[in-house]
C-alpha cells in the first residue's frame, strides 16, 4: 500500500462519517421533533469531534510528506486529491483545540440570542455575543492565515470556495457597483411602463404543489430512486451524492416561493448528483466550492427556469394543476411577476440585479470587521450608510438591517461572497453552454433541461474538486470569471 | 477526575455515537431512497468501527481494573454500571478482528440470499451460507464462553438479555409445552362454541388509520414532542430517550395489523422514554435486555389494549372514525376478532397462546444447531418434526417452515428465547401491578393507561439495566420469573 493509498483509505472513512452528519443535520431539519434537539446537538459534536481526530492524527501528516514525495504519473486527479487533503490537513491542525471549542461555545451562545434580538430588532442584546464571535474569528484567520500564507480574510474565504481571493472578488464588485448605478433605475424605469403582473388566486392545496414541486422537479432531471423532497422552515439541499434530500416550504395562499425554492434547490441537488462516482468519498470528488455550487442552483432557478422558453412549457402545467382563470397563467406575466425588480431590505426576498448589492455590503464589512477597522458596535450604523449608498434606501430598523441574517451570529465569515461569484459564474457557463449546444432553449420550450444538464455534467459537476473556481470556469467556458456575461444576462432580460 | 469519571465520559461518547446509528437505521426503513442504500451500509460500518474502536482501547481495561479498585460508597448503579462497562469491554475484545469481519461478511451474504430463498421456499439454496453463519457463530460462542465463563448458548442469549441462562428458560418452556398440551385444544373448543367475529368491512383510508393509531399512542401516553410515527415495512421502535420513532404499515382493507402494531411499538417507545434520565448514555440507564423491552410492548399490547376494560373505551373511537355498523365495533366482536387462538405456521402471525410454541421449537433447534448437535442441512426435517410435535400439524414448505424467520440467516442466535420470556414477563408484571394499583382496569375503561404507566414507570423504566430480568422481577413482583401468572393470564382469557 502507498502512502496515497493509505491516505485514501482515511479520507474515504473521514468522507463516510461526515454522510452521517449530513444526514443527521437533514433529519433535525425536516423529521426530528423539538424534543430530539439537545440531544442532536450532542451527536453532532461527538461526529465532529471524531472527524476532527481523524483527519488531525500525525500519521496523517507523515503519509501526506510521504504521498508528496512518490512518482506522480501526471494524473491530474492524484495531485488536485493531494492538494485537497494537505490543505485540509493544515487547517484541522492550524489551530489550537481550545480555540476550536471556544469558537464553537461562542458561535452557539451568540446564535441563540441573536434568534431573539432579530426577533426584536434589539442588537444592543446581541452586541456582546457578537464582540466575542469577531474576536475569535480574528484570532482563527489570523492563525490560518499564517499557515495558509494568505491574508486573513482570504483565509476564510478560501475555506468556503477554493482559490477565491479579495483582490479579484473586490475588482468585480466594484465593477458591479458602477454597472446597478444605471442599469437598476432604467430596469424600474422599463417595469414601470409594463402593466402590472396579476398574482394567481388561491388557495394553492399543499398537496397540489407538493405533487407539482416534484413533478417539476423530476422534469428537470432529479431521479426520485437517488433523491426525497420534504418541507422544512428554510429550504435547503443536503444529503449525499446517492441520496440528496431537498426541501421547501409550502404558503397555502401562493405557490411561488415553494416552486421557486424546489428548482433552485434541485440545481444543487442535480451538482451533488453528477459528481464523478469515480472519486467518491475523495476530496477532489467533492462539490467545487459554495460558489460553484451557487452557480448550479442559479443556473437552474435563474438561467434556465425563469427563462422565456421554460415558462412556456411552465404555463399549462400550471393551470392544469390548480385550474382557475388561464390568463394569469400565460407567460408574459408569470415573466412579469417572477422577474420583477424591487429595491428591499432583504436579502433572501431580493431579485437578482439587486441581490448582489445586498452580498457586497456584507463582502465589505465582514473584511473591515475581520480586519479590525470596523467594531461590531458600530456595525449598524456601517451597514445603514452603506445600504443607502448601494441601494438609495434606509433601513427602518436593524431586523431588516445587520440582524437579518445567522451567518455573522453563528461565525460564518468569508460566505456571502458565494452567492454573488455563483449568480455571475452561472450566466457565464449558460452563455458557454449556448454556445456550445444549440438545443439548450429549444430543450427547455419542451421542460426539457438534458441539453444543458449534459454539459453542465461535463463541465461542471464530473470535474469535482479537481479544478478551482477560476480554474473550472477557465475550462468550462474559455475564460476565468468575467462579470460581463453576469451583466448582459441581466441588461438581456430587464433593460432590453 | 476518577477512573470511574474517565469511563463514564468515555461511554457517554460511545453511547451518542450509537444514537447516530439508531437514527440511520430508523431513516433507512422509513425515509431513504433505495438509491441510497449501499452508501448506508457503509455509514454504518464506519460508525460501527468506531465505536467498537472507542470501546477496545487498552486504555478501558486500566481504566476498568482502577475503577474496580476504588472506593464504592454502596452506590448500585455505580456497581452496575462498572459491571456492565466491564463485561462490554469484555465482549468487545474477547474476539478476534479477522472473526468479526468474517461474521459481518458471512451474515450479510447470507441474508441477501435468504431474501430469495425464502421468496422461493428454496432451503437448498442458502444451505451453504447457512452452514458458513452457524459455523462463525459457534466459533464466537466459544470465544465468549471461555472469557465470560458461560456456555456458548448462554453467552449468546447473554447478549441479548442479561442473566438469561439455559436451564432455567429450559425448565420454563418444557413446564409450557405441558401447559399448551391440554390448554390448547380447550381452548379450541370453546371458541368453537362461541359467534365467529365478523370483520369491520373496509376500505379504511389510510389518513383515518394514521391519526387513530397516533391518538390511541398519545393517549396511551406517548408524548410526540419527543416521538414520531412513520411507516416501514416492519413495524418497529428506534431513535433515542428523547426522540423514539415507532413506524407501522397499513393495509386499507383492515386497519387491524396497523392499530395492534402501533399499540405494541407504543409499549416498546414509552420502556425507552421512562428509561432514568439521570444515567442517560450510560451502559446502567439502557433497556435491561431484549426480554424486558418484549414485556413492555406486550404489557402495552397484549395485557391493557386487548383487553375488555380497554376495548370498551376503543370501540366507539373506532366507530367515530370509520363510521359503518355499530355492531362490529362493539367489544364483544372485537374481543372474539383481537383475541383468537388459531394454530398456523407463521411465528408474526401467532396469537399469545400458540406463540410460545414456535419460540420453543427455534430455541430448541437453536441450541442444538451452536452445540453441533444439529447440522444445518437436517434443519428442515428437524422444524417440521418438531413443529409438528408442539402443535400438531407441519409445515406444507419451507417457506413456512425454517425460512420464515430473518434471524438466523443473518447470524442472531440466542434471541428468539426474548419473545416468550417478555409475554410471561408481560403477565407476572400486569398480575404485580394490578395487586399494588387498585385503579389500573378502571384507568384502562376510560382509555387511561397512566396508573399502569405510572408503577411501571417505578418498577421497571425506572430502573433501566440496574437488575437483571430475574433481579428486576424479584424487586417489581416479589419473585423471579414465575410462568404461572402467564398460563393464569392464558387460562383467564381463553379458557373461563
């Protein structure tokens, strides 16, 4: 046995433990009653703990040097898995065990009461949570950084999507900034003198659109054998490559959210679903990142599912499923009430020319709090100025302001920036993808997404780790990112 | 921190590992995608490696001696519990790596192709696999013999129920075998002598049935913050302390099998919730064995839920949700419907007379088969002469004959003696707390089990693996186990 092959073997059981965490983490969601939660919490953190022993042993790092050292027939795969596997490696055993616990008592405690204070709009309440959560994420990125050789936050962001850097996602930003400050006003300019979109009449019976969420779901190629769909308060994809689970959330009184919910979330399942069996339970067999991942969900939801041709074959099944009055039904206003431009506070509800607005205030002030310039205390005030500055509007209060979202409260920093990188990666590959297979629209006229999930499998999902975001996007479509395909996507379908 | 503190903190994280299992495997009978199955087996082997890891460390057995040499302030469940750690460190090392393996191997080989055999009523088919099981098991049985000084049927049956012994169930069945001889036909005959039932006529939607059997286990007392219904394909009880999991099937022809499962899982689910919180995760807070779990279902079932003070309060609940004719629900037909003797050859389908009966034979034939006694392949002959004995008639194949039960083809000997062990249990428990409570009948007429619940709460939850069974008998009934209060139960019902 190599030295690689040892490494396999333990990352495979390292990969095979982490699928009953996943699955676990699905089941507290969807199945598990209120009673089930502490004790959750607990099999949780024996499951991390067990992992975190796994990966941190020394042997590892001996097999590691070892495997690093070995011939290398130039298989592409090998290398990348290794790279993978020394840069996990160096972030299990980068920090100290007491900080790990603490950041983990601090990030539980904090995302309690901020449950409360979003509740009240009260971040006086939260701000001591908060203070300690920065503190310790400070003190974790400046660890990882050091041993990563990357700035701090860099180091965080590299956790969630690899090779992601500030400088390059600052750039894009920036960019888009100067694009919203004319296109947003001349898209509400056009919305305005179109007719106002007619919201269907309910009540929509939970089970017709339970049966129509999967229905719609299956269409779009997401095979039941491999796959559940449940109801959960937040949608999510989670489970494994054999076995997704998706979930949505049902409103008697419109059908919208679910549905919309069901095919962004079946992107991401359709992602775990074509990752290359071959590399199972391997690093570099895993999902890109959380921007590439954000890319397939928006491909699907976005790209394809809102466009012209997939509403149409949308339509009919629509009315057949809930009857009713069939003009509300017809595609020009199912475009006009599922493309329609809003300026708001948050950031879930926001459409997609004002949602990176929402993830480029966060960008920036999660790097100033990272850095030191910005104290927590005064985040709200930051996060005022700054929502006025991009969007032109104030938030009335801190619920729709920096209590909105759990990422910062539970310790996650270096995120958002995957939601913005994903909805620009996912015009550019649809764009490559046109380019490359001319049945892409004429497939979803039919409800039929095979042309692009083909491609997609080819030169997204079978590629696994093995590339980085620039890396996959190179590849795929001849270029690393390129906001330009982002941006005449949207000047496309709101200003033409 | 004492040795004794180590091992607690030690078992704690074997026993919530163990709570992951639990709740994969409840999510592979009720949730998972078939495509999601053999990933599944892994998941489970994985955990499985670990904590028999955690468990066989050398650390344990110092830890172990030590704590055996500290002081002990008379504290029964400290001694218990070291005594229970002790004989599971015991089990967990008493075998060979290559045996354990080879077992997991051989049984799941075997019971893949038992599915078929069975299916096809073709004992020659599995034969070899048989033979290879029998030959491992007999090969741990003694490995276990020598380390825990007992037999090798005892250290199997040992394995399911603590201080389960040979002769004594030996003595037990044989005095049974008597019982049934003249028993059975008398019983017979006066149900020959009473109205046939007449069977409530369907369909019942299944929506009806799944809220009634949820009501009927709320109203027997478990509480579903803390529990779940589901369906499977057997009904069963799993999940956790705080967070069980019964599942049942449902037949839109008849709501019976459904309803009596629920009631049976519900005793099963309510053992587990009454289980002492203060030991929670330790080996001395479990279930005290298969035996006691088997009488606290049928204690739930058999005893309170088929009887006539319970059947008063069910029948108009029955009418009230499926409407129909009056009559078929009244007590007197459910009665004769819930409570038949019939001679049959399927163990699942037994009622609680006949039961016993082909727990006999298997407990026989089980022995003989470890002792080497008896070869695999003279199974056949061996049931069908013994099964003719105990009941007077033989089976028409295999299929109803050895085949029937998984146990065996997927390596569990020594557990079948669990079923009737917990139906005599069941009764001398029942007997016990209808002398200590006066209000248990009058509590059951209006549906209420809690002054049932209530002394079993006391005498047998409460007391999770502090006593053995007879230990646990003793202090709940005044003596160990005693079949008379059993064929008193048998001769009550079906011979006044």
């Amino acid at each position: 046995m190599t030295a690689y092959d040892k490494l396999t073997a333990r990352f495979t059981r390292i990969a095979t433990l982490g699928e009953t965490a996943a699955f676990l983490g699905w089941d507290a969601a969807t199945m598990m009653p209120p009673g089930g939660g502490p004790a959750r919490g607990d099999q949780l953190a024996v499951l991390a703990g067990l992992s975190h022993g796994l990966l941190s042993l020394p042997e590892v790092g001996d097999e590691l040097s070892a495997a690093e050292a070995e011939e290398d027939a130039a298989d592409d795969w090998r290398a990348a898995n290794l790279r993978l596997m020394r840069k996990a490696y160096v972030r299990a055993t980068a920090l100290p065990r007491d900080l790990v616990e603490a950041r983990a008592r601090a990030n539980s405690a904090c995302e309690k009461v901020w449950r409360d204070a979003h509740h009240k709009s009260d971040f006086a309440m939260v701000l001591p949570h908060l203070e300690e959560v920065v503190r310790l994420v400070r003190e974790t990125a400046s660890a990882l950084s050091v041993t990563l050789n990357l700035s701090p936050y860099d180091a965080l962001m590299d956790g969630f999507q690899h090779g992601l850097r500030t400088a390059e996602v600052a750039d894009v930003f920036a960019g888009y900034e100067i694009f919203l400050r004319d296109a947003l006003p001349a898209a509400e300019e056009r919305q305005a003198r179109q007719p106002a979109p007619v919201r269907p009449k309910g009540p929509f019976p939970v089970p017709l659109q339970e049966a129509l969420c999967r229905q719609v779901s299956e269409r779009l190629g997401l095979d039941f054998r491999h796959a559940r769909l449940d109801r959960s308060a937040h949608p999510f994809s989670g489970g494994t490559r054999t076995d997704v689970r998706i979930t949505t959330r049902y409103d008697e009184a419109d059908f919208t959210q679910a549905l919309l919910a069901v095919m962004h979330e079946t992107g991401h399942a359709l992602y775990e679903r074509g990752l290359p069996a071959d590399h199972d339970r391997q690093l570099v067999g895993e999902a890109a990142g959380m921007a590439v991942h954000e890319s397939q969900s928006l491909i699907v939801e976005m790209q394809a599912c809102r466009s012209d041709a997939f509403l149409s074959w949308l339509a009919p099944q629509l009315h057949k499923t809930f009857g009713g009055d069939a003009s509300v039904y017809h595609v020009s206003n199912l475009a006009r009430l599922w493309r329609r431009i809003s300026r708001g506070f948050i950031r879930v509800d926001a459409d997609e020319m004002t949602y990176p607005a929402h993830v480029i205030l966060r960008f920036r002030l999660e790097q100033a709090l990272v850095g030191g310039e910005l104290h927590a205390a005064d985040l709200p005030a930051a996060w005022n100025a700054g929502f006025k500055s991009l969007l032109g509007i104030t938030p009335p209060d801190d619920a729709r302001g920096c209590l909105q979202d759990i990422h910062w409260y539970d310790g996650a920093f270096g995120y958002f920036p995957s939601y913005t990188l994903g909805a620009m990666a996912a015009a550019q590959l649809m764009a490559a993808a046109r380019r490359a297979v001319p049945g892409i629209d004429g497939g979803l006229a039919g409800g039929d997404l095979s042309p692009l999930l083909g491609w997609l499998r080819r030169n997204v999902h079978g590629v696994g780790s093995r590339l980085t975001f620039n890396e996959l996007l190179q590849a795929a479509t001849g270029k690393p990112l390129d906001p330009a395909d982002f941006q005449a996507h949207l000047t496309g379908r709101y200003l033409a």
